[in-house]
C-alpha cells in the first residue's frame, strides 16, 4: 500500500505544471491514498482540477485566502473515516485488506504543519489531544520543523523548536520512519551561499504499527515543481519469512575504512536525551557499516 503526500504549493493554473505532474506521479506510483497541502483555494476548486485523476472519494479543507488549504483522496479498497480536521490537519480511522487480512482500526494523521514557529507547541499540543488511546498511529506531512542538525542545510545552525518538538515526539512514542532517495524535501530556491535545504516532509509512528508493518520506508522523490518534493510511505504487514540479515565479522572491524565509518558516525552532533543520542549514533554507524558490507561483501568474502 502507498501514501502519496506533496505539498503541491498551489493546484495552478490551466499552463501550470503541477497536475499534469500529479497524474503522471498517480499513473506510475498508483498510491492508494493521496494527501496534497497548500491547495490555495477551496476544496470544491481543488477538486475541479484534480477529479480527472480517477479517485472515488475526497475530503479536503478549504485554504483561508490564499494560504494553506488540504485535499485527501482515497481508492475504494481503503475504508477512511474522518474523525477531525482543520486547516493543519485531517485526522482519520483507516481499514484497508492486505493480502487477504483486514487491518481495522488504524489511525493515520494526514499533517500540514504551522509555518509560523510562535504558534507550533499549540499544535503540537492539540494532536496529542487527538491521538490520545488511538493505536496504531501514523502521522505523514510537511511538519515545518527540523528535528536533527543533519536534516539542514545552509541558513542558521540554530534549528528552532528542536527539543519541544522532540519532546512532543517522545511522548507519543513516536518513531521516525526510515527514508530512501535525496534527504532534504524542501529548498528555499536560492543560489550558493544563500541555498537552504531542510528535510521537512517526513512520516513518524507508534512502535505498534512497526510490530504491525515492519517494511514501512518513506521515498523522498526530487524536488521537481514545488519548493517541496512529494514523498511516498509504503507499508505491508509482518511477512512470514524474514531474509537473513548482513552481518559483519569481527576481522572487518579492524579494517581502517570500517573504523572511520564507526568513528564518524560516533562523532556526529545529537541533540536529545542520553538514550535518544545512544540510539541515533548506533543507527548511523549501523546504517553505514550496512552499506559497507554491500559494497565490499564480494571484495571481502562476506557471508
């Protein structure tokens, strides 16, 4: 199943880019769910110049002006019901049927986080409000915040909000879901020394729904239209057979590549609490031996 979600920053106009991109991104990726933020105008608009993509049924948020505005689009094999909105949110009650098994009761926070820092904690507060007792839980979107120094590029070292929000996150136990393809989702558009790239698009969910789909990845597509590129979350339930993981022999550790990989990994900025910095720094050097191994595992003999 996929989770189509872009901030599409306008729906355009009739020589405008952006649905004709849409409609080739549904055609290849055929999501099941579509999420798009910053429609800029009212749902019954939106939906004008988006009904040709084929989607039975809808729900949207109209913009407040010309800012903000969500649209939700869903197929037929998945079960939404909307338990809330607002214009920085649809909060719903998913069911969909994988491999012949019904999975009920789920919920999935469809976010388009506050622009203006002042007001963030507000929201931060309110979907904890929302979400409390509701499990398994998944929030996907533009959450206008920058968790990790390494998920910014350019601008300011200081990354506003970073410990309120983490502290947010860590008291819904929520967990960042791995992502594949170009790490920033947003660039301010600006040349050399005045570019700005941030990893603002992203997904996160309680550890129940990662027992429940252990495949679950979030893929970062180019930032091609938008000042934000699309990203995708893909999710299937618990295989039956699990392949048999890489593993590294104690020999490899004395090789000075795979020393420098540790050590920079170690060495990396990471701000939160003693665990959180602990999990991270193992994350890293373990994501990056990973990729060692792949790399070297014919060069070297690795079983």
């Amino acid at each position: 199943m996929t989770i189509f979600c872009w901030n599409c920053r306008g729906c355009g106009e009739a020589d405008d880019p952006t649905i004709p991109y849409l409609h080739q991104c549904v055609l290849k990726y055929h999501p099941l769910i579509l999420f798009l933020q910053e429609t800029h105008s009212n749902v019954d608009i939106a939906t004008t110049k988006t009904h040709h993509l084929g989607y039975p049924n809808f729900f949207g948020v109209d913009s407040v002006g010309r800012s903000g505005g969500l649209l939700l689009y869903w197929d037929d094999s998945v079960d939404i019901q909307v338990i809330s909105s607002c214009p920085r949110f649809i909060f719903c009650k998913v069911g969909i049927v994988v491999n012949q098994a019904a999975f009920k009761d789920m919920y999935v926070m469809f976010l388009y986080g506050e622009p203006v820092f002042q007001y963030r904690s507000f929201l931060w507060d309110n979907i904890s409000n929302e979400i409390s007792g509701c499990s398994p839980f998944l929030v996907i979107g533009d959450f206008n915040q920058v968790e990790l120094h390494s998920d910014k590029l350019g601008g300011s070292l200081t990354i506003r909000d970073q410990a309120e929000f983490t502290a947010w996150k860590f008291h819904n136990n929520l967990v960042d879901i791995p992502f594949f393809g170009p790490r920033f989702t947003w660039m301010n558009g600006q040349l050399a020394n005045h570019c700005i790239m941030e990893r603002l698009d992203r997904a996160y969910a309680t550890q129940d729904w990662i027992d429940l789909f252990p495949a679950t990845s979030v893929l970062n597509l180019p930032i091609l239209i938008s000042d934000h590129s699309p990203i995708m979350l893909r999710f299937l339930p618990q295989p039956k057979s699990r392949r048999r993981p890489y593993r590294l022999d104690n020999w490899c550790l004395q090789i000075p590549e795979v020393m420098t990989l540790v050590s920079n990994a170690w060495n990396t900025p990471v701000c939160g609490s003693s665990s959180y910095v602990l999990f991270r720094k193992l994350a890293a050097a373990r994501f990056a031996i990973l990729n060692w191994i792949i790399q070297h595992r014919i060069r070297y003999g690795i079983n």
